[in-house]
C-alpha cells in the first residue's frame, strides 16, 4: 500500500475546515515534496454543496502558484463528506482525472463526533487506498 505523510496539524486544519463549511463540502490544495505534505491552502467550494465541491479555476491557479513558488508540488487535493463514509463517490472518481498522482484525501463527518480522514490515489477511475502516517 502507497503511504503519505501528513503533519497532524494538517489532518487537524481540514477536520477544522470540513466542520466551518458544513452542511456543504469544504475542498482545498495540500503541498508537499514526493510523499510527504507541508502545507494546506483551503478553497472555496464554488458549487456551496453537501454533494459536491469544485473549485474556482483562478482561486486554484493562484494557490498552485503559491505552492510551487515555495518549491512544492501538489501532494493532496482534499475534500469532506459531509453525512457519507470517507470514499471516493463516482462524482469524485470523474473529478479525478485532472491530478492522477495527488492523493485524495476525504474528511467524513458521517459521526460529527468521530471525524475520521482516509486517502486515496484514483487512477483511470481506478480507487487505491493510501495509508495516512501523521507525523
């Protein structure tokens, strides 16, 4: 199993922001080097969903600047389900082909109590599951 590392800030800051964006999905850009993250940049969910998120084009640009200028690739896209299971739906599955070497990280809320973070590599439709190691 593919395995990233993830400071516990960071799986932190994005339970933080799926809880701030409910009822709707949070989204947003995780930086990093190879398998490792660094930084978190929170987007705007454009779409204002529970179903789904998408992200505003120039918002993305500008932030994909931002982590590359800081010699970073981007590492994770992330996102919340807000009342389902931590799994990639068919709507993220189609979303995917854009980043095919991110990881996707998805936040459940499914227990608002018991917030929980998995992550995944989706390949030509293809779902892997790819071990979080918080560091």
């Amino acid at each position: 199993m593919v395995a990233v590392k993830v400071p516990q800030a960071l799986l932190d800051e994005m339970v933080e922001h799926s809880r701030l964006d409910a009822p709707n999905e949070c989204c947003g850009l995780i930086g990093g080097e190879a398998d490792e993250a660094k930084t978190i940049h929170r987007m705007q969910n454009t779409a204002h969903s529970p179903l789904r998120y998408e992200m505003d084009s120039t918002e993305q640009l500008r932030v994909y600047r931002e982590i590359m200028d800081a010699g970073h690739d981007i590492v994770g896209i992330y996102h919340s389900h807000t009342r389902t299971a931590a799994y990639p739906s068919q709507t993220d599955i189609n979303l995917a082909i854009g980043w095919p070497d991110a990881v996707y990280f998805i936040v459940s809320l499914e227990d608002p109590d018991e917030p929980y973070i998995r992550g995944f590599n989706i390949r030509e439709g293809q779902v892997e599951d790819v071990d979080i190691q918080a560091i």
